[in-house]
C-alpha cells in the first residue's frame, strides 16, 4: 500500500507542478512579492497531496521565527525546502548555483532572489552570499541556510560546513536553529518511498547575535543534532505503531 500511495503521489507531484509552474509563468512579470504566489501555492499543493494521498501529514513545533533572522536547518529530504519556506513568512533561501540553471525551478528560484552560491569560489563565494543575503535583510527576509551543505539521512554522523558561521558572523542578527525527522518518512530511492505518519519540524531556542565563531559552531551543533535525535527517535515509534 506504501509503494502504491508513493507512486500516487509521485503523479500528483508531477501534476501539480506542471500545472503551478507553467500556469504562473506570467507571474514571472510582476514584482518580487506577487511571483511569491505561485511557489508558495506549489508548497501548500504538495503538502495537501501528501497529507491526504500518502497519508504523510506534519506538524511545526517551536516559535515561527519573524523575518529578519538567518535560519540554520537540518536537511534530510526535499520535503525541508518544502516545509520551511511555505511556514515561514517571505524567506530566502541559500542553495547551489546549478539548481538557478533548471528550467521552470530556476526561473522562479532567480525572481523571489534565492541566493546561489557556487561551493567552488572558496572566499569569494562567502563575499557573494554575505552581500546577497544583507540586501535579503534590508528588505526583512529571513534567510535559510543548511548548514551541513547537503541532505543527511537520519543517525548520520554530523557534517557542518564553516559558511553558516561566516554569514553568522557578518549579518550580525540572531540564528533559529531548526530540528526535523523528514528523512524518516520521506525516503527510498530519489525520495521516491512516503511512508504514512507525522513529520515534525522544529524551530529552536535562538542563538543571540555577535557570538564567537567556535562557540557558536558548537551551540549550533548541539542544539540542532539533539533536538534531531529526539525527533527522530520519535518518528522511529511513531513507524514501529503504524507496522503493527
């Protein structure tokens, strides 16, 4: 039934993006703020499928940080991404250069100005995301960052890049850590398999401005990697009840 549900809704993905995507391209033409309806209304599409075809709800624990903040999540899935930018007000997100290249996805990732960074530039790829993300800050953007660089699948032992305290360290704002178990429940394959339950993200306690580097690296660690684990550990026996 799982495979079944997944496959399902792997046609209501495909559906609903075709439709958002080509549907809103006149949206392309407007403002920043009024081409935000169509990937905010993507988001709340996929959720709606996920829910209600696979049978994969969520929930959002924790204070919903207000703009202005630079956001530090846990990455295990696509359905991150997903999440985050549809509960958070007018977010941007830090993501790999490559992906502005995707027809359709890229278009609209460049219009709501998601930050590109190109992991190869080494100094100046820091100088380009700090500038970018100041100018997110002006218009009060949150900004989203995963600070391990790539998805972890649950119970991987943690990889945290130096970008998230450099940017930290530069817009000089408050940093949400977030917590999640999506890998759990979002997985298999290129994310094909969506087993039946609850994911949870969670944002956590914030970490004040104009902190050490090494301090904060460590803080943020802690905070994120403990709060995943209970969360995942969680998700674990929430599996084990709907197997039973």
């Amino acid at each position: 039934m799982t495979i079944l549900r997944s496959f399902l809704y792997l046609v209501w993905f495909v559906i609903v993006s075709a439709v958002m995507n080509i549907g809103c391209l006149p949206l392309l033409a407007f403002p920043r703020r009024v081409t935000m309806f169509a990937p905010k209304s993507w988001c709340a599409g996929l959720l709606w499928g996920l829910k209600w075809i696979a049978g994969l709800d969520y929930e959002i624990r924790g204070r919903v940080p207000e703009d202005g903040v630079l956001v530090a999540s846990k990455h295990m899935s696509m359905w991150d991404t997903i999440a985050i930018y549809l509960t958070l007000n007018d977010s941007v997100f830090v993501l790999k250069r490559s992906l502005m290249n995707v027809p359709l996805y890229g278009w609209y990732a460049r219009k709501v100005e998601m930050i590109a960074i190109d992991r190869s530039a080494g100094a100046s790829a820091l100088r380009s995301m700090t500038a970018a993300a100041k100018d997110a800050l002006a218009k009060h953007r949150a900004i989203v960052i995963f600070p391990e660089g790539h998805r972890m699948p649950p119970g991987a032992a943690p990889d945290y890049k130096p970008g998230v305290a450099g940017l930290y360290g530069q817009l000089d704002v408050r940093c949400v850590p977030v917590a999640l178990n999506s890998g759990l429940f979002w997985t298999g394959p290129a994310g094909f398999l969506k087993k039946p339950g609850r994911i949870v993200l969670e944002f956590l306690e914030p970490i004040p401005a104009g902190m050490k580097r090494a301090e904060f690296m460590r803080i943020l660690e802690e905070r994120i990697e403990t709060a995943t684990a209970k969360l995942v550990a969680e998700g674990r026996e929430l599996l084990e009840q709907e197997s039973r």
